[in-house]
C-alpha cells in the first residue's frame, strides 16, 4: 500500500516535534531520523502522485460509457433481466451440467 504525500509529511511532522520535545538523547536521535526517513518517503510519495496525475491526464480511469466499445461496456441493471434468469444453469463446477438429472 502507498502512502499519500500528505499523510508522509504529516508524519513526518509528527516527529520532528517528538524530536523537538523529547528530553532524552536516543528518544531525540530515534524521532529525527525517522522524520528524515518519512521525509524521503514524502518525495518518492509525491514523485508517485505527479507520474498517476500524468498518466490519468492521458488515460482517464471511466471513461464514459458511450466512448466504450459495446463489448467493453457494462449494461446498466435495467438491461439485465431477471437475476434468477441469469443464475439459473449456472456452476460453479464445470461438470454439474453434464450430471443427469
């Protein structure tokens, strides 16, 4: 999973302020370099953003429907009849339609 830009430098934050107000020497050491670890994770984070930002500019995610192939396009729920019709005959085993009945 990745992190946003906004929650890295939030945590990032966070600790530069632990490190601020922390009284003892390793708590102190231990925030700030955390805060710089957060602080790199904050670039890759924002770097990952503007590569989706201009990716999505290209290629939009949905498209609208009517810009879709009619064989790529998802029917609307009125389209569909009955769902008892659809799942009527259908298996998850292979062999239960060849099984007599």
């Amino acid at each position: 999973m990745n992190h946003s830009s906004a929650f890295c430098a939030a945590q990032a934050a966070l600790h530069r302020e632990r490190a601020a107000n922390a009284g003892l020497a390793n708590v102190r050491s231990i925030a700030e370099k955390a805060a710089n670890a957060w602080d790199g994770e904050t670039s890759l984070a924002e770097a990952r953003e503007r590569r989706r930002d201009a990716r999505l500019a290209i290629s939009p995610v949905n498209p609208a429907d009517d810009e879709l192939p009619q064989d790529c396009r998802v029917p609307d729920a009125d389209e569909y009849p009955d769902d008892a019709a659809l799942i009527a005959g259908t298996s998850e085993n292979p062999d239960r339609e060849f099984a007599s009945t």
